[in-house]
C-alpha cells in the first residue's frame, strides 16, 4: 500500500513529502486523506464496481435465476410426487375397502376354523376313549376267562391231590388192594 501511495504521489507530482515516522507511512492531516489519493481510489474502486456490474453481475443473476428455478422444479416435483402419494394411498385405501370389517371378518373366520378343530379335536378323542374302553374291556373279559380256566385247572389238580390224599389216609392196605383188583378186573371185562 505504502509503495502505491508513493507511486500516485510521484505520477501526480506531490508537492510535499509524507512524513515518515520509521514504522509506516502517516498522512499530513490525521482526519482527510490526501485529496489526490481519495480521487485515485474512488476512481480504481469505480472501475472494479463497474467491471463486477458489466462482468460478474451477469453471471451472478443467471446462477440465482438457474438456482430459483431448480428449486422451483424441485418443489413441483415434490408437491406433485406428494399428490401422487395421496391419491395412490386413497386408491389402496379404496381397494381394500373398510380394514376394520376385513379384520372382524378374518377374526371371525379364524374364530370358526379354530372351534371346527377343537370339535374335530374332540370327536377323535371321544372316538379314541372308546376304542381304548372296548379294548381294555374285552382284555379284561379275556383275562377273566383265562383267570377262570386257570382256577379250575388249579381247583382240578388241588381237588385231585386232596381226593388222593383222603382216599390214602382213609383206606387201609387190605382196601386199598381190593379196590386195585376190582379196577383191573373191570378193565379186564371191558375189553
């Protein structure tokens, strides 16, 4: 800055030197620039506010004008995908009529299938009770008639052992024998 100051001093023909205090360059008045200096910078700030106006401006409005637009289509594409939404969920809506009687409806239906198996259920253990029942009476019936033939088979065989054992213990040796001989002469006659 200090170099530039210089330079438009010396292209403008300053008549007094600036002071110079050994830190920087300082100015003859404390409050006003150098009116040459002032006129200097006003006009280089003059001719950059005017290249940005002819150049950047431009540029600038058609980034915000390109900008405004992709936004504006971004919010119409977004409000009409939002319609699209709605009219497709009231489509659904339509489609599948009131939900809340379907579901009463496939409750109910669940309802009716459950009791056709638990009825199913019961039939079949009702059916299952009794084939067990007859079959546990006819092996009872079966074991009462082997328990049956199996006591007068045993009853049989005591009665033999106690008719054999009164027979011995009331005959004498001399009936005993008689009775042996009249057996064999019976079966001797027989044949």
């Amino acid at each position: 800055m200090n170099n530039l100051t210089l330079l438009a001093g010396e292209l403008l023909g300053a008549e007094k030197p600036v002071p110079n205090d050994g830190i920087g360059s300082t100015s003859l008045d404390p409050i006003w620039a150098p009116l040459k200096e002032v006129i200097i910078g006003g006009l280089a700030t003059a001719i950059v506010f005017a290249m940005l106006w002819k150049f950047a401006w431009p540029q600038i409005a058609a980034g915000m004008k390109a900008r405004t637009e992709r936004i504006q289509n971004e919010l119409d594409e977004s409000t009409a995908a939002r319609e699209k939404a709605e009219t497709d969920a009231a489509e659904i809506r339509t489609a599948l009529g009131d939900l809340e009687a379907e579901r009463e409806r496939l409750f109910a239906e669940a309802d009716a299938q459950a009791a056709a198996l638990l009825e199913d259920g019961r039939a079949r253990l009702a059916n299952e009770v009794a084939d067990l029942e007859a079959k546990a009476d006819a092996d009872i019936a079966t074991a009462a008639e082997r328990g049956g033939d199996d006591l007068r088979a045993e009853i049989a065989r005591m009665s033999s052992q106690a008719v054999e054992a009164a027979v011995t213990s009331s005959l004498d040796d001399a009936a005993q024998q008689d009775l042996i001989e009249g057996f064999i002469a019976r079966v001797g006659a027989g044949s």
